[in-house]
C-alpha cells in the first residue's frame, strides 16, 4: 500500500480508513491523484496537515469530485478551530 494513499485518505476521514475504503470513494480517489499533481513535496512529507493545506490553498485547480471533498475538510476545520 502507498503511504501517499493512506495519507491523503486520511485527510479525508476522522479515522484513517483502510485501503478498500480508500479505494472505493471516489472523493478519496480523485484527491490522491491530485495531491500528488499538486502537493508532492507535501505528499512526501507524510504530514496530514500539510497536504490537507496545500490542498485547500490550491482548491480552485481540483476536480468536481476532489473539491466538494476538500470543502468538507475546510468546513471541519473552520468548526473545529471555532471551538476552542
């Protein structure tokens, strides 16, 4: 198993899925590809955070599918650091 995969699938769950969940959400699918295209330096990095960033910075430049996945994850976030 790629840890790229599981990495970005990480990004897109509170728990990391294993590889057939990753594998079966088209969401999760679309992103890993674009992560690597868009994010590879954080891609080797294996940093959630960083990716999960990146990818949110570069947002405008994803797929249908990547983007309504990346706009749940920003909404995550932006709830998550309103409730500190």
């Amino acid at each position: 198993m790629n840890y790229a995969i599981l990495a970005i699938a990480a990004l897109l769950s509170p728990v990391a899925p294993s590889a057939a969940q990753a594998q079966s959400d088209p969401g999760k699918k679309a992103c890993v590809a674009e992560a690597r295209r868009l994010c590879p330096m954080e891609m080797k990095s294996m940093s959630r955070k960083k990716v999960e960033a990146c990818m949110i910075q570069k947002i405008d430049q994803t797929s249908a599918t990547c983007h309504a996945a990346m706009l749940r994850i920003k909404a995550e976030r932006e709830a998550a650091s309103t409730r500190r």
